[in-house]
C-alpha cells in the first residue's frame, strides 16, 4: 500500500472487482486463523521470539560450502556447454533465455538443488564465533551468495536479484539483533545500501537492454510507457516528460528510471491480479500447479513429457506477475482459503520449532516469511530459485540433526 501511495504511476482501477477482493480477504483471514489454531494449540505464547542457540559445527559450515560449490559447477555445465548459452552480458539476451527454456539436463537436475547452498552459508557463518570462519571461506561465502543473482541477471531475470537482496536484508536484521557492535552494524548496512542501489541501476539497464532486443519499441520512453507491466503502471505525464529528456542519463538520472521501474515491476502485480481473476476459465489444477517441480524432475529422468496442469490455458496471463494469490486461485479456486488455514497453521508451528531450534529451522523459516510477504507481487516458492532453496533449508534441517542431534 505504501508504493502505490508513492509510486508516481497511473493504475487502472476500473479493473478492480469486488469478488477479486474478497477472495484475497478469504485467503488472508485463512492464514490468520491457521496461525491462530497453530499457535493456540501448539501452546505458543504471543511473546515468544526466536534467539540464538549456540554457533553449529565448522563441519557444517564447510558441508554446505562444499554441496554449493558443487551445485554451481553442474549449473555451469548445464548453462553454459550443455545448453550453450552464451555469457555475453546484454548482448543477445533473446538467445540466452531461448536456451534456458529448453528441457532440463541431469546436470540442471542435479545442480539446482544444490547451488542454493550457497546462500544458506551466510546465516550459518554470521552465527559462529568470531574470527573462526576465516578471510578465505568468507570471501568464498560471499562468491556463493551472489552467484544465484548473477546467473539470473545474465540470463535476463530480475526477480533472483530481489529475492537474493530480500534474504540479505533479512539475515542483516538477524545479525542486527545479535548485539553487534555499532561500526559492524553501520559497515554491513552500508554494504546494503550499496548493493541495492547497483541492483537498482543495473536492473533497469536490464530491462532496457531486453526490451530492446526483444520488441521493436523505438525509444526508452516507449518502454517505459507500452512494454508488458505498463498497462498496469504507466508513468505519469511528469515521469514520461523526464524519460524523454534523458537521453543520455547521468547517475541521477540512472538512479530515478531505475526507481521507477521497480514500482512498476513491484506494484503492477495487484491490478493485473484483478484481470488474472476475470479471465479464469474455472478448471482448477487440484494442487498439481504447485507441484510442478516433482512433474519436473520425473519428466527429467523418465524422458517422459508429463502431462501436467498448465494455467496458462486456463486463462492465467503470461509474462507479468498477477500475484501469488492468482496462482492459488487457478490451482485450488474458492478451497484456497481453507488451504491457506493449513499454510497457516503450518507457519505457527514452524514458528514454534524456530523459538526452540533457531539454528536448524531459520533458513527455512525465513524464506517461508519472504514468500508470505511478497504475495502481493507472486508465488516466489513457485519459480525454480525458489522452490530449490526451499529444498535446500529442508535438506539444511536434516544436517543439523544429523550434525547436532534431535
């Protein structure tokens, strides 16, 4: 509500229905009154918060190091001789995505799960004490976080990027809590900013380059005006009169377009949420649309072509994000607020097992929360990033049992 209320950007309103809000409303209070029944319960009092446990194992530590570096080397092989995509930075964007979507290779199989170790590394070192993890394993940490972001940023996806500087952000509010001192808190939020601010520029520069080469706009205000999203958030005629006169963008300039593109990119979900809604044909998938990485991995290794559930023919629109409750709605119709009690009540005691074990089941915890906050925007736990790092903190969980008992 705060972006839209900001956001210098003209939304059509008139695409808003009752019913379309009201099914958001079923949802949101489903997963309130599943949190409530989980929380009720499971015994878990209103002030109970997660805290430290004690540092895990340098073994671990140095596990997840390895299973990441090993998920980026067969990522490597898939993308790069399997799949033959080209690493040239926007320069031929349409043929690296071409050659992403073709089917999966074992090696994809195999390295996707595990490349998004490499984000786990950084909660599991910012946790042990210091001095013990070392300049080497952090400036490797450090490699293995940004390699999910920059892998879909050359592949010309944003939304790794956001996810990516979301779980930092969130593991900087751990850290935060954790009584550092105030200079290593003001350097790491420093570090924040800066990487933000890059993204910022950097994603827009993105967008740019791929629309260019992927429609036949003919200037940068015609893409900010017509290209996919903007139906749904247009610039306001201030804003189009300042892409127009920037021609050739100083930093100032960079920083404003790239703003305004993230709004559009983050708040034009809602309204075609509404649109999304409309166009349903009815046909729900029963699940089977949040299943699509099983259908996925057993099309992969069978070499079978699965017939599996797809929205799309249902009327779901193709390239934009309706939010994440569009998703429930095709999968599960007027059922998802009773789904969304589960969900809910899931969290609660996910909750609850973080409050006791916060070493084992923050990671996933956290991005349970990331994808319960972004559902204004879309269903981030249904695109591959995240449905392989959700993967990967509940193989972490299993670790930490293995590594420090029930």
């Amino acid at each position: 509500a705060f972006l839209l209320l900001i956001a210098p950007l003209v939304y059509p309103v008139d695409l808003v229905s009752w019913a379309g809000v009201a099914f958001v409303v079923a949802c949101y209070a489903g997963l309130g009154a599943g949190a409530y029944l989980g929380a009720r319960l499971g015994g878990l009092a209103a002030a109970e918060s997660i805290r430290p446990d004690g540092a895990p194992p340098r073994m671990l530590l140095d596990l997840a190091i390895l299973i990441s570096i090993a998920g980026i080397v067969l990522r490597v092989v898939d993308r790069v001789f399997v799949r033959g995509a080209a690493l040239n930075l926007l320069s031929d964007l349409s043929a690296i995505r071409a050659s992403l979507d073709a089917q999966a290779s074992i090696y994809a199989v195999i390295g996707s799960p595990l490349y998004v170790w490499g984000l786990l590394c950084l909660p599991i070192a910012m946790t042990m004490r210091p001095g013990s993890v070392g300049s080497a394993r952090w400036l490797l940490i450090a490699a293995m976080f940004s390699y999910p972001a920059l892998e879909g940023l050359v592949a010309g996806s944003r939304s790794v990027a956001m996810m990516s500087v979301l779980l930092l952000l969130v593991w900087y509010q751990a850290w935060r809590s954790g009584g550092k001192g105030l200079l290593s808190l003001l350097a790491l939020g420093a570090v924040v900013a800066v990487v933000g601010a890059v993204l910022l520029v950097f994603m827009q520069e993105l967008f740019v380059a791929r629309t260019f080469q992927l429609t036949s706009h003919a200037s940068l205000q015609d893409i900010y005006a017509l290209a996919g999203f903007a139906r749904y958030a247009s610039p306001q005629p201030w804003v189009s009169a300042v892409i127009a006169a920037a021609i050739d963008p100083d930093p100032i300039e960079r920083l404003f377009l790239g703003f305004v593109h993230m709004l559009q990119y983050l708040t034009h979900s809602i309204f075609a949420y509404f649109e999304n809604y409309e166009a349903f044909s009815g046909n729900i998938g029963w699940g089977e649309h949040h299943l699509w990485l099983a259908t996925k991995i057993w099309s992969t290794l069978t070499g079978r072509q699965a017939q599996a559930y797809n929205p799309f023919n249902e009327g779901m629109l193709e390239g934009i994000w309706g939010t994440g409750f569009r998703h429930l709605l095709y999968d599960f119709g007027w059922m998802a607020p009773i789904v969304c009690v589960a969900v809910g009540w899931t969290l609660a005691r996910l909750h609850a097992a973080c409050v006791r074990r916060p070493g084992r089941w923050l990671p996933l915890y956290s991005w349970a929360g990331i994808a319960l906050f972004l559902m204004p925007m879309e269903q981030i736990i249904l695109s591959g990033f995240g449905s392989y790092s959700l993967l990967a903190t509940l193989a972490y969980a299993a670790a930490h049992v293995i590594f420090l008992g029930r």
